[in-house]
C-alpha cells in the first residue's frame, strides 16, 4: 500500500521532534508545536479526503455485508 503523503510528511516531522532528548512535557509540547506548524495545509487536506474515501468505501461495504446477511434469515 502507498503511503500518503501526510503519513510521509508526518514521519518527517517526528523526526524533527525527537532528535535529541527531551527534558520535559514543555520541551515536548513546544517541538510538537513547531513541527505542526510546518506540516503542509494540502497535505492535511490530502489526507482528510483520503481517509472519508476509504470510511466511505468500508460503510458501504459492511452496509452490502449486513443486508445480504439478513437476507438470510
């Protein structure tokens, strides 16, 4: 499966946050803070519509998956 590229952006930015130790939460919270603020808005768009294509498909499916069931019976 191909990554997104908010996943692949997403690890970039990971990478950024962790690479020395941190000292404590705020430390934390500051470096998650600035690598947000460098992730792409098209990305996370990208992403968003991404994830309601496959929620879209998935309820279908289980929508398709639950009638033919109660056929059944």
């Amino acid at each position: 499966m191909v990554q997104s590229v908010f996943c692949q952006s997403s690890l970039q930015s990971r990478g950024k946050v962790y690479q020395s130790r941190v000292e404590d939460v705020d430390e934390l919270g500051e470096r998650i803070k600035a690598a947000w603020e460098e992730l792409d808005q098209r990305n996370i768009d990208t992403a968003v519509r991404q994830w309601r294509t496959r929620l879209h498909m998935h309820v279908s499916r289980q929508k398709a998956i639950t009638f033919n069931t109660s056929c059944l019976e």
